[in-house]
C-alpha cells in the first residue's frame, strides 16, 4: 500500500517557521496531533486548526453513525467563535459559542463589556436556519438577555425576569405596597414603597392622629446599604402634607406643608360657590301662591332658593329654568313665581319649588335627572366601612328622600366636620356633623332625622361649575330673564321703566313703543306681548333706551316627537336646541279628583317609568320600556333638549296598549 507523508513538526516550530502550505496541503503537528490544511494565501498562524477530530475518530467508528467533521464544527456548539468590535451580532446566526472581551464589544450587543452569546437555529428545517434564529447573551455579573428573528428581521433584546430582579423590582419600587398598624413605627419604614393606614390605626412616630399614607423615597442608589438620605412624605386624609429626611444623626423633625383643613380642596370650594348663591337670603317681591293647607312655601326673608322642584312637571330650575331666571322672576311681581300654582296643582306650592331629588342629581354632576326612586339603581352603594371613604357629592338615600355630603374637611387634631344639605318641600337646610354623628344617619339614630339612611355614590360623580347669574332687572319676562320660549308662545315682558323697547336679533335691531302692544294685568303688574315682533326660532336681546344689561330670550322650535312601538324619530327641531335625554312616561286609569304628575289623557294619570331613560345619541332610536307594557294602559315618551338657557321638552305621541 502507498504511504502519503505529510508534512509534520512541533507546534513551536510550525509557529516559529510560519510557512505557508499549498492549498489542500495538510500540516501535522506532532505533539498535539492537530492538522492544518494550506490554502496557499494564508501563513500557518492565521489558518484554522481542523475542529473536532477525536470525536469524529471516536463516533466515525460506529457502523450506526455517520457524521462529518464539517457537521460538528459548524452546526454544534463545538463552533467557537472570538468576536472583535467590527463583528456585528446581526450577522451571528450559526450554531455556536461566541464571546469577546470589555474591549471588543461587537455591534448590537445588549451589554457593554465582557460577553457570552449562544446562538440557536430552528431546530428541523436547514432552509429556514437563518430564518428563525435566537440569540442568549450573558454579561459579566449572569445577567441574561435574549432576542429572536423571524422572516428576517431581529426583534428587541429583552430581559427574563430573575428572582432576584423581581425581588429588586419589589423592595426598591413603588410596587411594594404595605398597610400599617398602630403598633409599626414609621421611624423604622426604610425600604421605598408605598404604606397606608386609618384613623383608627395610626403608626408610632406618624405626623397626624387620623389616615394618611406614607412615600419613602431612599437614596439615588438602588443597591444603597445604608438608611440615611431617605425621605418620607405623608399626605394625610385632610388634603395636608407633612415631609421629613433622615441623615446619619437620624429622622429629623416633620414640616408641615401644601393644604388641607376646612374650604381648602378644589371640590369644596366649587360646592361652596354653588351653595354661597343657592342660600341667598331674598325678599319676595308679591304674595306667592299657598297649597291647599295653607302653607306658604315663601313668606317674608328667606335663606335659600327654591333651585329644583318636583320635575314631572317641569318647571324645576337649573333642569327647566336656570339659577338667573329665578332671580329676575323675584323681581316681577306679574311673573309666573307669584301668579301659578306648582303645576297648576297648588296642592304643592308655588312654580318655583324644591324637591331632593333634583338638587342631588344636579349637584353630583348628572346630566339625567334621576328620582329619588332611581337613585339606588344609577349610582353604587358604598359599604361604610370607615369615615375616610366619605366625598363631596355623596348622596345619603333612604325611600322617599335624599341628602348630598356638601363638604367634608379635618382639623388639624384630626376631627371631622362634614355638611350635609339637603331640600324638602319650602326648606333647604344644612347640618354639621363630626364622625359620630355622621354615622348615627346610617344607623338611623341622628336626632334630626332617625330614617335609615344610606351611602350612594354616583359613578361619573363631579361637582359642577356654578354658571355665572346674571340678569336684567329692567326687563323680565313672566318666566324671568335668561329663558326659552316655544315658537308661536305668547311672551310676555314686564318694564320696569321705559316707553320703548329694543329687539335685536344679533343682526337687526328694531326699537318699538310698548303702549302699541298687547298686554294683561297680573298682580298690577303690565306685562307686554313681544311675540309678533320676535322674528323667529333665535336668541334676541331686549332693552330700553338706558340699560346697560340687556334682558336675553330664546325662540326654539323642538320639532315632532314621532313614537312608533319603542321607536322615537325626532324630527323638525331648530338649530338652537340639541336633544339631551328622554323618559318614558306611563299611563294608568285614576279615580276621578285624582291628580296627574304628568300630563295624560281624562280618566288617566301620568307617571314616571322608573330607569326608562338614556341619552339621545340620534335623531332615531329605541327607548327603555322595562316592564311598562306589562302594567300601563299607555305610554309616550318625553324628550329633553339643551337650550342656552335651561332644558326644555317635547312630548310624543300617545300609544295606548289597553
């Protein structure tokens, strides 16, 4: 047999030599039996060993094996390779060990010194190796990050969570979240977090004797050792805030700062502004009309408006009339607060009246007026628990009556006081309450009122803007100043003084003589029909020669309300009105004298039907009907439209079911 010699020597002196092989010429070195294959470019010392051999002389041997040297170099992670700074990871996708040092960190690597990177294929197909590729690299300190490509794009590195980054993650973040007790000292809170307690439970060393809840902001370093340069804040449930910082001598003193305590919160001075104006003290100007007891609702100086009365009939104030209507009508003795009844039904007092109902919703922000009845089916019970849970604008319920929470404030020794006001029938009153008290009206033991009250809580809960009051004294209308009336209504104006009267459109203005006018007598009072000389559906301003305030008007048109089974179609409405929301209105046979609460036809009373109501998002859609077929003779439906100057409504027609 024929011998092959090949080159061969010590690894010194193929290193010391350095020549360069033939291509295909083999190199052996003797003391370490590696071989190296000439390329006829390359010197010795820049050609690659051949990988693997003693595996492939070891498994080579097994008839049940065939495997190549080419396969294990190249796709096991016998592949090693050193990168340099010009290598780029991007470019790494073949199965393998790659590592590089501080100073040679390659393009697109996660960390910023020494690095591992282990590179795995997809594990079937050879033709999608570069296709869906993962990349593991570890830094210096274990730390692991990991990226994939697919269709040929690399993803972003990310970082599994480690036990040790988690508990990092809790202890140095605000995730860590701890209620406290009143045997904790907050001298010894020195992790960063977020710590909480209630009045009943106040921690040692804590800077108020009521609920509160703790920040403690550590040192910039997250691996900090020691506990000085730590600062704790407190935030009280007063609104007030207390800080303190601790050096290596230990916590300092609290300081006090920010607001807190009685009228300081932004919801307590928008309540006040709205009930600083609603307990106006006014005179009447006339007789108001008395109920069939003899009640006067109004007599002599009174504290307090009548802002919302009993809205099935509409004429409630801030929903049909705003705040500036009533106002002016004090002023006009001929107007309807001193000429109508409450509905024409003077059984309940005068036009203007109060009712709870109305004054909650409208003081906790709901654009819908719910009854007293609806109000535990709109807003969530809150299960009383401890003071601290209580807001302005909570509603306190029980059947047939409400009351709202108009402020809550704490001292600074941490004693509460909390207003509740409330309207019914002629009275709108106000009361004080600490926190025993306050909890006596949900036990039914408060001495001013031993119903069972209680705790509602509207979901979009907010405490209105007061819209600014102002009107003309000059000229009133029968329904006061800053009002709406229908198109082809009779509008009738009383003038304090004054022989001309100006109508301006915002584009045209006309200046007319009051004595060339229509007009009726009402409590000696002239009032003068306006009506032919308001042009159309428009806002106008009227004034005498010498008012410097201009008394406003509005001229709308609601159009039709179509009603067909549960389907409403409005049509026909101006462009100065928009619709609001709708109710239904139900129909049952009544006893002759009885008295409907809503409009309906001789022989049937009218009624609200209970949570049938919604917003009108379209000039189509269906109502919510519940039950109501099941127990009416008839229904319709009543809709509400925005106008500048209060809500307005129309009234469909009537479908009777028996």
């Amino acid at each position: 047999m024929e011998r092959i010699q090949l080159r061969r020597d010590t690894s010194t002196r193929w290193r010391e030599v350095n020549p360069i092989l033939m291509e295909g010429e083999v190199g052996f070195e003797t003391d370490t039996r590696l071989r190296k294959i000439g390329d006829g470019v390359n010197r010795w010392n820049d050609l690659e060993y051949l990988k693997a051999e003693g595996i492939v002389q070891e498994i080579g041997d097994s008839e049940d094996v065939s495997i190549s040297q080419k396969t294990l170099s190249n796709e096991t992670f016998l592949n090693r390779v050193n990168l340099k700074s010009s290598n780029d990871l991007d470019l790494c996708t073949q199965i393998g060990i790659y590592t590089w040092v501080n100073d040679e960190v390659p393009l697109n690597s996660p960390v910023q010194g020494l690095g591992l990177m282990n590179v795995f294929p997809y594990f079937l197909d050879k033709d999608v190796l570069k296709q869906r590729i993962v990349q593991q690299v570890f830094d210096y300190y274990g730390r692991m990050y990991v990226r994939y490509k697919s269709s040929g794009e690399w993803g972003d590195w990310n970082r599994p969570a480690e036990k040790s980054m988690l508990d990092n993650t809790v202890d140095n973040t605000f995730t860590y979240r701890r209620i406290l007790s009143s045997d904790n000292n907050l001298d010894e809170i020195s992790h960063i977090g977020i710590y909480s307690w209630i009045s009943g439970s106040v921690p040692q060393n804590a800077p108020v004797s009521y609920g509160g809840v703790l920040l403690l902001f550590p040192y910039f370093r997250t691996e900090y050792t020691e506990l000085s340069r730590t600062v704790q804040i407190v935030i009280a449930s007063s609104g007030k805030m207390f800080s303190r910082y601790r050096t290596t001598s230990g916590w300092g003193s609290w300081v006090s700062g920010g607001s807190g305590g009685s009228g300081e919160t932004y919801e307590d001075r928008l309540m006040r502004a709205f009930l600083d104006k609603t307990f106006t003290t006014w005179q009447p100007e006339g007789n108001i009309p008395r109920n069939s007891q003899e009640l006067s609702y109004y007599s002599g100086a009174i504290s307090g408006l009548p802002y919302s009365s009993v809205f099935n009939f509409g004429n409630d104030i801030y929903y049909n009339r705003g705040l500036s209507s009533f106002f002016s009508a004090v002023k006009n003795k001929g107007s309807v607060l001193y000429s109508k009844g409450y509905g024409q039904d003077t059984r309940r007092g005068s036009y203007y009246g109060t009712v709870c109902s109305t004054f909650g919703s409208y003081i906790s922000g709901q654009k819908i007026y719910y009854t007293t009845t609806e109000i535990p089916e709109v807003a969530e019970e809150i299960t009383y628990v401890d003071i601290e849970q209580i807001n302005i604008g909570d509603i306190l319920w029980t059947s047939g009556h409400c009351k709202v929470v108009s402020s809550v404030n704490v001292d600074e020794d941490g004693i509460y006081n909390i207003v509740v006001t409330e309207q019914g029938g002629y009275n709108m009153m106000e009361t004080v309450y600490d926190k025993d008290g306050f909890e006596k009206i949900l036990k039914g033991i408060d001495p001013h009122d031993k119903r069972v009250f209680k705790l509602y809580r509207f979901q979009n809960q907010r405490i209105p803007v007061l819209p600014k009051i102002e009107y003309s004294e000059n000229v009133i209308s029968e329904y006061g100043d800053r009002t709406y009336f229908e198109q082809g209504q009779d509008v009738f104006i009383a003038v304090k003084d004054g022989e001309h009267i100006n109508i301006s459109d915002g584009s045209n203005t006309n200046r007319y003589l009051l004595s060339g006018m229509s007009s009726k007598i009402v409590n000696g009072i002239e009032l003068y029909n306006v009506r032919p000389y308001l042009s159309g559906t428009a806002e106008y301003d009227l004034y005498t020669d010498n008012d410097d305030l201009h008394a406003k008007l509005s001229v709308i048109d609601m159009g039709d309300v179509i009603l067909d089974d549960i389907t409403v179609r409005l049509t026909g409405y101006s462009d100065n009105v928009k619709p609001s929301w709708y109710n239904v209105i139900y129909l049952i046979e009544a006893e002759e004298g009885e008295y409907p609460y809503f409009p309906a036809p001789e022989g049937y009373m009218g009624h609200n039907a209970v949570m049938c109501k919604d917003f009108i998002k379209d000039n189509t859609f269906n109502v919510i009907m519940r039950d109501v077929k099941d127990y009416a003779s008839g229904y319709y439906v009543r809709c509400y439209y925005d106008t500048k100057f209060g809500l307005a409504y129309k009234d469909s027609n009537i479908i009777m079911i028996k």
